[in-house]
C-alpha cells in the first residue's frame, strides 16, 4: 500500500516519517520547492525530537520521496493524506482554502485513475469539511464517492515535542466514516494495523469536531489550574498541594463525571461554592474570568432551553421532574424549577410531576420550604403521572426516572428530553435532546 501526503508542514512531515518507518512506501507533496528538496536530501523540514533520522532512514531505504507533482503522486499511491495548513481568519473559523485547492489537484489526478483511492484529512477542519471535499472530487474528476473514491475524517492528536512518540502510541485513532463503505474501513484498519491503540470509527462530523472540543479541554484545564494558582497564592496556600489532591480523586474530578450534555446544573453546592471561590479572589484583588464565567455559562443554558420551548409555541406544557437531582425533593436553586418560572412568566401554563417533591408535599416534611419555593407554581405538582402528561403540547423531561419512559412510550405529545432519558435517540420528529 503506497501513500501520498499533501502538506510538509509540522503533520505532513512527522506522518510521513512515521507511515515509512512502519514500512509504507511514501511519496510527499508540496508546492514548495525547498521543503522538497530538503526531504529528498534525507532532512526534515521541521525541528522534532527523532524525525531526523526517521527521514533519513526512509529516504536511504528508498521509502520516502517528494514531489512538486501532485497527479503524479495521486496516481502512484493508494491513500492521499492531506495535511496542509489551516489558519485561523479574522473571525475565528479555520482557512480551509489549502484543503479544497488539494481537493482540486487530487480531482484532477483521478480522472485518469480507473482504481479506488482514498482521501483522509489529517488537518484541523470544521465539520462538513469531508463532504465539502468529496463534492470537489466529484464535480472535477466526475468520479463517484464510495464507488470510485472516498474522503474520510482521521484527526491528529500529535503534541509538539513528543510528535512522533505521539504518533506511535496514540490514546486512540479517531475515523469518521459512513458505516456502508465497508472498503476504506479495511484500508484505514490495513493502515493502523501497526499502532497499538483502539480503532474507533465514528460518524464523520464527530471526528471533525472532536480535535476543537479536545484542545479547549486542555486550554481550559490550564486556565482553571492558574486561576486557582493565582488565588491560592494570596492566601498563602500551596496551589501544588491543593491541586495534586484534586487529582486523587479519580470518581469525580478526574474522570467522565458531568462530562455528558445536558441541562443546567443547581442545587446547593455547586452554585454556592463558585460564587464563594470567586468572592475569595475578589477579596484579595484577583479576577477570576473563568471562574466567573461558569454561572454566566450555566444560566444562559437554562435561558436557551427556555427559548427553544417558546419557540414551539406550546400553550400548556409538563415538565417531569423539578428537583434539581433525581431521587430527592430538593428544589434549592433547581434550574428546572427555574426554567418552569420563566416559561410561567412568558404565559405558558405549566404542569409538574415530580415523585418525591410530590411525596414530600403530601406527607408534609418540608411542606412550607417547597411551598415558598414553588411559589404561584405549587398548585401545579401533581401526582398522577398520566395527569400531569393529558392535555399538553410539549412534554420536557427533566429528571431521569424509569417510570417516565413507561407513560411517555404511550403518549403520542412532542418531548424535549433535557436528561437523555433515551440513551438511544437523537433528536428527530418529535423527539428532540436539548444537546443532541
């Protein structure tokens, strides 16, 4: 199986270091002379721990090669990385310019190429990118995807410093393809057979957006570490040590916990002590933005979903949960709660279930709490679950009870599912996730 790689840059060059020391024969692509030249010399066009001598290696064994042409380089090859560069413009969103002026050349190579090639973007690239680049093929070349090519999405995860270390033992390898094309699915598993790590092939836009949700994961974890630095450091506290005993807990603060979308999150805890940590800056001159940011973030979610459910017009509306964790009848700063308040303000009658704040009203054990918390809302909760569903025209899930799915399999009422009640569906007719 030969390769092609489009682009010389910092991906192209480590890739087609790494594809030849795994043995694939592997021709470079670049408009750029001097990077050319410098490859066929046996040298990299960058400066990277250990790509020296893999270069060298591959061109002395007749493995690595590079060329100005790109027909030429499609028509020898099987697989065509594209690699290039894709800069950000003025308003945030990435260039994909160097991408489609690829796609352009790699079309018009494959009009005189009879046999199937595949073409995986290893560039950072906005979702639709893939089918952007399949339609460019197409139009030019008058070839048709998954029966004469196919373009598929195959993000890198390469730090650098480590590129090529990263290259070898990935914590995954990420594809995003169409289930039915069962022939590159074979070529992408031929290609990796060598990297020991999982092959996980997803839907194509979920690999094109996992690399932006992955780096600002990483940004925002030092972002936050430095915030609680800078705050710790005013009151004399060793940021190290708290930080390295945040790390031990592996349950909560190190893992998948509320890592899954969503709604908004309330309660008693988690509201409070993130104003307290925000205070405890203010009071010692530090302004926390991302620390601040975090309610801004949570209250305009709860102001989102409102909207959506206005904009469906409904005049009488159940929402099935309102306490702000399932299994309890707590309802302090219940975001649920808060999104029945507003939905009552706008005139849309609204009607709650809620089992335990149900119980907790009836068996009266915080009978007056829930009443001044409820407010003009506590003649809404209602007990009977069939009920609470007669009647409405949009019913809003908000607390993840099996007994919701027992009532709601049988009504035939438009549902916004705030929970993911049903792990299965994605948003369609009339189901839709308030995040999927």
């Amino acid at each position: 199986m030969n390769i092609s790689v489009f682009g010389l840059g910092y991906v192209g060059c480590v890739n087609l270091a790494c594809l030849a020391k795994l043995g694939y024969k592997v021709v470079g692509v670049d408009i750029k002379q001097d990077k050319v030249k410098l490859i066929n010399q046996g040298l990299p066009t960058i400066i990277e721990k250990e790509i020296d001598s893999l270069i060298k290696e591959g061109v002395e064994k007749g493995l690595i090669k590079a060329t100005t042409n790109e027909e030429e380089s499609v028509m020898e090859t099987d697989i065509s990385l594209i690699c290039v560069g894709t800069p950000t413009k003025e308003d945030g969103l990435l260039d994909l310019k160097y991408v489609f002026q690829v796609a352009k050349s790699i079309g018009e190579a494959l009009k005189n190429k009879n046999k199937f090639h595949l073409i995986v973007i290893r560039s950072t690239v906005i979702p639709g990118t893939c089918d952007e680049v399949a339609k460019i093929i197409s139009f030019i070349s008058g070839k048709r995807r998954f029966i004469d090519f196919d373009v598929v999405s195959n993000p890198e995860f390469l730090r650098e410093g480590t590129a090529v270390y990263d290259y070898f033992n990935p914590p995954y390898t990420v594809v995003g393809i169409e289930d039915r094309d069962e022939k590159s699915i074979n070529i992408i598993k031929n290609l990796y057979k060598d990297i020991n790590a999982p092959l996980l092939f997803v839907p194509t836009k979920v690999a094109e957006i996992i690399k932006f949700v992955n780096n600002s994961w990483h940004a925002l974890k030092v972002a936050f570490a430095n915030e609680i630095g800078s705050i710790c450091k005013k009151y004399g506290i060793d940021s190290h040590k708290v930080m390295e005993l945040f790390c031990k807990d592996t349950n909560l603060n190190i893992s998948s916990a509320y890592l899954k979308p969503g709604f908004a999150y309330g309660g008693s805890c988690l509201p409070k002590d993130t104003k307290g940590l925000v205070a405890l800056g203010k009071n010692k001159g530090i302004k926390a933005s991302l620390l601040s940011s975090i309610e801004i973030s949570n209250e305009l979610h709860i102001k989102r979903t409102c909207e959506l459910i206005i904009s469906k017009k409904p005049k009488k509306v159940a929402i099935l949960g309102i306490s702000f964790k399932e299994g309890t009848d707590d309802v302090r700063f219940s975001p649920k709660l808060k999104l029945a308040k507003l939905l009552d303000s706008a005139g849309i009658e609204v009607k709650i279930h809620d089992p335990y704040v149900f119980r907790s009203i009836k068996e009266n054990i915080n009978l007056i709490y829930i009443k001044n918390e409820l407010g003009s809302l506590f003649n809404a909760v209602c007990g009977d679950l069939e009920e609470t569903v007669k009647d409405v025209d949009l019913i809003v899930v908000a607390n993840k009870y099996e007994d919701y799915k027992s009532i709601l399999d049988k009504v035939k009422i438009p549902i916004l599912d705030l929970v993911r009640l049903y792990p299965e569906k994605v948003s369609r007719g009339d189901y839709e996730g308030i995040c999927w």
